[in-house]
C-alpha cells in the first residue's frame, strides 16, 4: 500500500515539475513574443509566471524539503553570536596589516630573484 502511495505521489511530483517548465518556459516565451510592449507589463507577466512556479515547486516533495531546509537556516542565524564592532575593526586592522606585510615581503623575495636572475642573464 505505501509503495503504491509513493508511486502515485512521484507521479504527481512530476506532473507540477512539468507544470512548473512550462510556467518557465511561458514567461521566456512570452517576454520574447510580447518584447514590443511595455516592459512593466512584461515584469509583472514574469513576475507572476515565476510566483505561481514557485508556489507550485514548493508543494512537490522536493519542494517542501527545500523550505524545510530554508527554515532551518533562518532558526540557525538567529542562533549566531555576531562580533561587536570593536571586535570586527580589531580582526579588519590586524588582516589590513598581515596583507601589507606579506606584500612587502613578496615584494622584496620577487626583487631578490629578479636581481638574481638578472646577474646570472647578464
């Protein structure tokens, strides 16, 4: 009984995945077809066409599965501990200043073997 259930849902499941190809291919279809008119008329003909896609995706089991995991990112930023100001300008100055250094040292290995190389080239 619940493979039959399966099989049914994945049916369904590719029935609005076809439904949701042809939504995108109208709005592609359509903002060529109807590129002489206004293109405010046009944005809100893809803007729907792309809204109703996507209402229709996110009741596919994929779909759900995807707003499950975007919830579940939302619930794991609220729990991030973001740095204080000072914290952030302390790390930006300290990365600043190892860039410059290493730059600087990069600078003067290239002159060296440049140098080097040179002498040796004549």
């Amino acid at each position: 009984m619940s493979s039959n259930n399966e099989a049914q849902t994945s049916r369904f499941d590719m029935l609005k995945w076809g439904v949701v190809v042809m939504l995108v291919a109208a709005a592609v279809i359509g903002n060529d077809y109807f590129s002489g008119e206004s293109l405010l008329y046009r944005l809100v003909a893809i803007l729907v066409l792309a809204g109703v896609a996507g209402y229709v995706g996110l009741k596919t089991a994929k779909g759900r599965a995807f707003s499950a995991l975007a919830k579940a990112a939302k619930a794991e930023i609220r729990r991030v501990v973001w740095p204080t100001r000072q914290e952030t300008v302390q790390t930006t100055l300290i990365v600043l200043v190892v860039v410059l250094l290493m730059s600087l040292f990069l600078w003067g290995v290239d002159s060296l073997l440049g140098w080097i190389v040179s002498s040796f080239i004549g």
